[in-house]
C-alpha cells in the first residue's frame, strides 16, 4: 500500500471518527446536565411510591392469635363444616387462628410439644386464647390399644401441667379452655375398628370418665371448659367462650367504604381501628 492510499483511507476515516467522537461529547454533557442514557430527565417519586415508602416505615401490624390444641378433632378441624374453620371465618378480621391439631396424639405427648409451640419472650407467640382439646385418644382401652392408652390419673396431671405450662409463659387460666373428649358412638367406632382388623378399643362409658375429669381440672385450674359430652349436639357453644376472650380487640384495618379516597394511606397505616 503507497503513501496516496493510506492518505486517502485516512481522509475517508477521519472525519467519522471526529464525528462520532463529537456525539460522544455531546451525550456525555447531556447526561452530566441530568438527562438520563435514553435522553429522559429524572421524575419525581409518585404518590403511589410515598405511600409505599410510608408504609415501609410504620411498624408492623400485630395481628393476635388464637390457638387451637388438640388431636385429631383439631387437627381435622378446618375441613369444610368444621368447628375449626367456623372460629376463623368469624374472627378474620380480629384474630388468626392458629391450627395445632396432631392426629392420634394423647396429653403425654402434647405435655411434651406444648413448649416447642409457645415460648416466653416473644409477644407474637402470647396467644389471646388457646384451646385445649385431648381425651378421646387417651381413653382407648389399655389391653386393646396400649400405645395410646394413658391412665386417668396421669391425663388430669398432663392437663393441669399443660395450664401451668401456659401460666409460666404469661398466658394466664383466664385466655384458656378446656374442651371435654366427645361422646362416642360405639356402633360406628365398632365398625371402623373391625374394618382395621382390630377389636372395639374404645367404650363410651370410659370416655365419659375422662370427660367428667376434665369439667374438674378446669375447675381446679380456674379455666374455662366446654362439656362436650352433653354439648356436643348444640351449636355455637365453643363460640361464646372464645368471643368473651376476643370482644375487646378492635376490627383490623378499616371498613373498605370507609378507606379515605384520595389519600389511603391516611386511613390504612393508622393503628387499625378506625
């Protein structure tokens, strides 16, 4: 290649180059002047954004818990129907109900978890009631179902060590209740055990002990109790017991027609009751 060609290739390149050396500039002036890479200048945060930003500093909402303890009636509680699930529709705006129901469990092994559910020190875990719901497992009959037979005495000292327990972790006998082990129907238990290949392992009359035991801790104890031995074909009698325990807590966050329009935030991170 000659001294003309590469003058003349020079010539063809340099004034691109100048040029897109001045765009350069010109883009990097621009964007110093605030502009943004896409020549778009800065906006102000939108209200939506304050709002949020607001909301990111107001503490959070404490929503209060109910707790519901118990063997497979609990556990089974929130099917469609069940008790478990009628406490949460009425209460949720107040309270969330808290499912701790273990199937096939008995008051010796409930005394036992009962500490890894509830802890002192963390107010979120100091439920404003907690029910009590075992019986029907610790009464299966000894020499039929030993695993989950216990013996009268030790069930009403697992219950009275369940309350203390609560007691000690500041949720006082006043937010507790205990629930009495269901009547049971023997034709239809009978049935269910022979379709597993065992014996009746249960008697209506030994529950009945259980039950009437149960009526006596909480009396002993100072809680509330719900008989569901002769209850148990009414309705709405958990419900009054749970509501004396909740009637003081307001209504979480506001009634949507009552949510101010052009300013939300003002009604929605207030402290919820109004």
């Amino acid at each position: 290649m000659g001294p003309g060609e590469k003058s003349a290739r020079a010539g063809v390149r340099a004034p691109g180059t100048r040029a897109a050396r001045s765009r350069g500039r010109e883009r990097r002036g621009a964007e110093g002047r605030g502009a943004g890479p896409a020549g778009r200048t800065a906006q102000a945060p939108t209200a939506a954004a304050m709002a949020l930003s607001e909301a990111a500093s107001c503490g959070a909402l404490r929503w209060p818990r109910v707790l519901l303890f118990g063997d497979s009636i609990t556990q089974f509680s929130f099917q469609p129907g069940g008790w478990g699930a009628a406490l949460a529709d009425r209460l949720v705006r107040k309270c969330d109900v808290l499912n701790r129901g273990f199937s096939g469990y008995n008051t010796r092994w409930a005394r036992i978890i009962l500490p890894r559910l509830i802890r002192k020190g963390n107010s979120l875990d100091s439920p404003v009631a907690v029910t009590i719901f075992f019986g029907a497992n610790d009464s299966a009959l000894k020499g039929e179902n030993p695993k989950q037979h216990v013996p009268l005495e030790e069930y009403v000292a697992n219950l009275k060590s369940m309350v203390q327990y609560l007691k000690s972790v500041d949720v006082p006998e006043n937010r507790v209740i205990l629930i009495t082990p269901p009547p049971l129907c023997e034709p239809a238990w009978e049935h269910e055990c022979i379709a597993q290949g065992c014996k009746l392992n249960r008697l209506n009359s030994v529950v009945g002990e259980y039950a009437h035991a149960c009526l006596q801790v909480a009396k002993d104890c100072g809680t509330d109790v719900l008989d569901l031995w002769t209850l148990m074909q009414q309705d709405n009698q958990l419900w009054p017991l749970v509501e004396k325990k909740v009637a003081s807590l307001p209504l979480l966050l506001p009634y949507w027609r009552d949510v101010e329009e052009a300013r939300p935030e003002l009604s929605l991170l207030g402290d919820g009751d109004h």
